[in-house]
C-alpha cells in the first residue's frame, strides 16, 4: 500500500510540475479547441463563448507522468513487461486522439476530427492487438461476480477483451465534454480498481491505478472550472483504453458497469438516442450524451459534474461491495 501512495505522489508531482509547461507550450503553438455548435448551450451561450480557443490536448498532463513512472517502476526496476500492454495500448490511443484532435483546432476549416470509421477500425485493431497479448500472457480468466471464475480459450478471450476495450474506450471519451468532468470520474474509478487490486492481490494494476489517479490530480489542477485546457481525444481515448485494461487484468471486467456507471450512462444514452431516433424520429433526451442533457435542462455546469461525480462515487462503493463479497 505504501508504495502504491508513494509512485501516486510521484505521479502527482510530475504532473503538477509539467502542466504549466505544458499549457505555455499549448498556447504559444494555438492549440485551441474550436467548438462544434452542438457542444454549446442555447440557453447560456454566452458562457461558452469563452471557452472556444481553450487549449487542447492537454490529456498529456496526466498521460506523460502515467507512462514515464509506469515505464520506470513497472518495467525498468521490477521487470514486469506485463506492464508494457496497457501502457503501450494507452499510448496508442494517444497518438489516434492527437490526430483527432489536430483537424478541430480553432484557425482549421470546421471538422468534427477524423472520420468515425477511421477511428474504429483503428481502436478494434488496436483493442485486438492488446486483448491477444493479455491472453498470449495467460490472462485468461474472468470472473463473474457472485457466479464463478471461467478460463476462456484463448481466441474467445481475445474477442471478449477486445469488446471490453472498445466499449470502455468509447464510453470514456464521450464522457469528456465539461471542465472537470471525466478527470473526476475516472480518478475515482481506478481509485476503485486501485483498492480492488490490493484486496485481489493484483500488485501491478494496483500499481498502475495509483499512477493514474496521482496523475489526474495534477491534470484536474489546470482542468478545474474554468478549464486552463482540456484533455482531448489525446486523453480521454487513453484514458479509456487504461481502465478497460485495469478491469481485464484484475479479472473484472463486469465491474466496470457498477465502478464505470457514468461512462455507462453516458454510452447508453447516446445509443438510446439515435436509436429513438432512427426508429420513432423523436429524441430521448435533449442532447446526448446525458451530461449535455441536463445542462440543455438548465443545471449550471458545475451542478452537473459535481452530482455526476458523486453518483460515480457511489457506483465505484457499490463496485467495491460487490469486490468483496463476490
């Protein structure tokens, strides 16, 4: 436990110290976000004409600490190249979200960022690379709370562990749409996973969740309300990619859904909402996903993401219950 407090610190400290650096750099290149009209309020525009221009990319604030101490403590000094999958999927994710995100910049012809066939043919390929080394690893197992742990053959185990990937990648990013909001939820989630891990005898994802809510920390220092930058695909898609691999390598997968309850939410909502609209015409919510749903509702911002995040407080306590007794 101490050393898991100690690389969190760590991670925090090179995230608090690289972030202005980060941010000077962002804004010296122009590197700001040019917004899509969805993303901006009827009701208060004016509150969002400020932030058009808000640096982006800053995912790496978090991101850069995650890799260089992982890489460090994980790899370098205890020799788990285990620790070299969800690392090197992260990175990857990265590097496909910086490509997004450089096509909305503010100054650049209006674009939603790449296409969204691009971005799903590349985040299966890469889930399916990942998922087929946890299982060439003997990463195998699942376990399903209060039924039992099952070994799945090794191709049906890559299939699974690619859905859960890619699922927990999506449902991640599209939670990313407010100052602050998926850099709390997240923190908390691998803060969930991180005490699972000890509890479950997981010491490398264990390890690797400390880094990660160290580093969201820093992160949420210069994202706090009102956002100095915000993450980005460059983030939030890593981001994802983490926790998917965090749940796979600790066996638990399917506590995701209670720990990960907003990133549900979040994703259901958007399904439910071209689903009601292609099959009926009419809409579920005023904007999807949810979170734009009650700011279209009138709930200030700040509203939003702090009752978001104490709802994912209480999914990562029921996560944890379920941890234990099943």
């Amino acid at each position: 436990m101490a050393a898991t407090l100690g690389l969190a610190l760590l991670a925090f400290a090179l995230g608090a110290g690289f972030g202005p650096l980060w941010l000077q750099l962002l804004r010296a290149q122009g590197v700001g976000k040019q917004l899509n009209p969805s993303e901006i309020n009827p009701a208060n525009p004016a509150e969002h004409a400020g932030k058009e221009g808000t640096p982006t990319m800053g995912g790496m604030v978090f991101l850069a600490p995650i890799l260089a101490v992982g890489l460090t403590f994980g790899v370098l000094f205890h020799g788990r190249l285990l620790m070299l999958v969800p690392l090197a999927l992260a990175a990857s994710c990265a590097v496909l979200g910086a490509a997004d995100d450089m096509q909305t910049l503010v100054g650049r012809q209006r674009s939603a960022g790449l296409s969204p066939r691009t971005k799903w043919v590349a985040q299966i390929a890469m889930s399916l690379a990942g998922a087929g080394l946890l299982a060439y690893a003997g990463v195998t197992q699942v376990h399903v709370p209060f039924v039992g742990v099952y070994v799945l053959p090794p191709w049906l185990y890559t299939l699974f562990a690619a859905l859960v990937l890619v699922a927990t990648i999506n449902a991640v990013a599209i939670t990313d749409g407010m100052d602050s909001l998926l850099g709390t939820t997240a923190a908390i989630a691998f803060a969930a996973f991180w005490i699972i891990g000890l509890l479950l005898g997981y010491p490398l994802t264990a390890t690797l969740c400390a880094i990660c809510v160290g580093a969201l920390l820093a992160y949420l220092w210069f994202n706090a309300y009102p956002a100095q930058l915000w993450m980005g695909d460059t983030g939030s898609l890593a981001l994802g990619a983490l926790l998917g691999m965090v749940a796979l390598l600790e066996r638990e997968p399917f506590l995701l859904l209670p720990i990960g309850i907003i990133f549900v939410a979040e994703a259901a909502s958007d399904i439910l909402q071209v689903a009601s609209n292609k099959l009926t015409g009419k809409r579920l919510f005023r904007l999807a996903p949810v979170h734009h749903h009650f700011r279209r509702g009138g709930w200030p911002e700040t509203w939003v993401v702090q009752r978001f995040w104490i709802v994912g407080a209480l999914g990562a306590l029921v996560g944890l219950l379920v941890a234990a007794k099943g």
